[in-house]
C-alpha cells in the first residue's frame, strides 16, 4: 500500500498535501518544501499513512490545538496501531514511537501542546464557579435562553426557526460549531457583547478560538465547552475573570454565562453560550 499523507491545518481541516487550493489560499506555490514549511511555521500538522501505521510531523512551539485534536480524533477513527511522531525542536527533528493510538491517542498527543501561560498572581485568574440553573432570576435573559432550551428539546433546526431570539438574550449570545468534540469553530455572535470583544470575534468567524490573546481565559472557557458537550445538558457559570483583549487595557470582567448544548436529535453539533454581565459575583474574596 502506497503512503498518504495529509495536513491538517490550524482550524483543524484536512488537506492532501499536494492540494493546489491549499497552496493559492496561502500564497504558496514558491516555497519549495511547502508541507514542511506550513508545519514548521502555520502551527500545521503533517500525517502520512501507511495501511495501519502513522509518521506525524509537529512542532510543539506552534502547533494549534485544533489541528491536534483532529489529528487525534483520526487517529482513533482510522483504527492506526502504531504511530511515529517527528517533532521538531532546537532546530532538529526528534522521534518518538506512540502506544497504539486507539487505546488513548488524544492523551498521547496533549504532551505537544503549547504550555497554558503561568499566572503570575491571583489577579490573572479566570475563575468559574457552577451553579443550579434554578437561581436564573425569572426576568433574565438567561431564563429566556434555557426556556427556549426546554421548549425545542435542545434540537438546533427547531431553535434557529424561533423567531427573536436574539433579542430575547438582548443578543449577548455566542455560537460555537463542535468540531471532533473538542475543538469549538465561531459561528456566531450578537452585538450586545462587549466592543472589544466583538472586535476580535469579527476576524475569528469561521476558525477555531484558540488565538485568543488570552490564553489563560480562553482555555477555561474551552475546558467548560467540553464538559458541556460531554454531559449534554445546559450549565450555568459564574465567572470572575481579568481578561486581555487587542487594543484594549486588561478588564476584570463579572458575569453569568449559561451554555446549551444544542443537537441534531443524536448528537450535539452546536454550543450556544449566553451571558449577562453581574458586577455583584466576586469570587475572588473567597479565594
């Protein structure tokens, strides 16, 4: 059997790695070794496949996660048993031989993520905290949003015909494509969110938010996607968080943020997360 290879990329899409769409979309027809210039410089990840054994090309300092979470999800799918990784670093190629990847290829490949950044004091926490969905007060939007839940079953095609429903959340909303179960593609947002916010969210559409140029935030806020996705059923948060934003002085930011999930009757396809800000939550006093 002939090797296939792959890239996939930093929204976690798959790609030949002789595809001309890809080349034109970057600009890349001269670059010589372009699969290994998109690895080594576009957070890109290369897989060739030889029937049930897989050599991947990273590099740890600039992977994107979402490309590692595919990769993972593939690596299960395809049933791949043995698994060679080429990780470059301090300018060289290093090997690695994987367990079998079906019995835990995502667990395997978390060792290359870019580290979460320290925090330097307790300033820079993202705090969370859960709690029941009976303290929505009946008027908030938030009480809308899980109403809405409720009446359509979670069932995303029933909720996208509800008409005003983004004024219902006084359209403080976000929607997140569930791309593998664990990486989260923007969608969607309403223009009640904060400016600064929906600065970045404008340019974010339609990839994954991990290049948040916060990334002490946005991993707490992917940490709780995933749980909700897990459990399939809605969350409530309070959240205390200093938060970076482009162009803008840090901000401690106080809300309540409820997440849907929302299926196609047998799997969840979407996230919706609304938010409404509450100056009163201060999570910090008891920390």
């Amino acid at each position: 059997m002939a090797v296939v290879s792959y890239l996939f990329d930093d929204a976690g899409r798959i790609w030949d790695t002789g595809s001309s769409q890809l080349r034109s979309d970057l600009d890349g027809f001269e670059v010589g070794d372009f699969p290994e210039y998109v690895v080594r410089n576009m957070g890109f990840i290369r897989v060739d496949r030889r029937r049930s054994s897989a050599t991947i090309w990273l590099r740890p300092e600039t992977v994107a996660l979402a490309a590692l979470d595919e990769v993972a999800s593939w690596l299960g799918e395809e049933k791949i048993d043995r698994v060679l990784v080429n990780s470059y670093s301090e300018g060289r190629w290093q090997h690695q031989i994987m367990a079998p990847a079906p019995s835990g290829a995502y667990a395997a490949l978390r060792q290359f993520e870019p580290s979460a950044p320290a925090l330097p004091d307790q300033a820079d926490h993202v705090i969370a905290r859960v709690v029941d969905t009976t303290e929505i007060p009946v008027k908030s939007p938030l009480a809308q949003a899980l109403a809405l839940w409720r009446d359509t079953g979670g069932n995303w095609r029933k909720l996208a015909l509800v008409s005003g429903l983004g004024a219902a959340v006084q359209h403080r909303y976000t929607l997140f494509e569930i791309h593998g179960d664990r990486s989260f593609v923007l969608r969607g947002f309403g223009g009640g969110l904060p400016g600064c916010a929906k600065t970045w969210m404008e340019k974010t559409v339609g990839s994954c938010i991990y290049d948040h140029p916060d990334r002490s935030y946005i991993w707490s806020c992917v940490d709780s996607y995933r749980k909700v996705v897990e459990t399939g059923e809605p969350e409530l948060q309070e959240i205390d968080a200093y938060v970076s934003w482009p162009g803008a002085e840090r901000q401690r930011r106080r809300y309540r943020r409820l997440l849907l999930p929302l299926s196609d009757g047998s799997r969840s396809m979407y996230l919706l997360s609304v938010t409404a800000e509450d100056a009163s939550i201060d999570l910090r006093a008891a920390v």
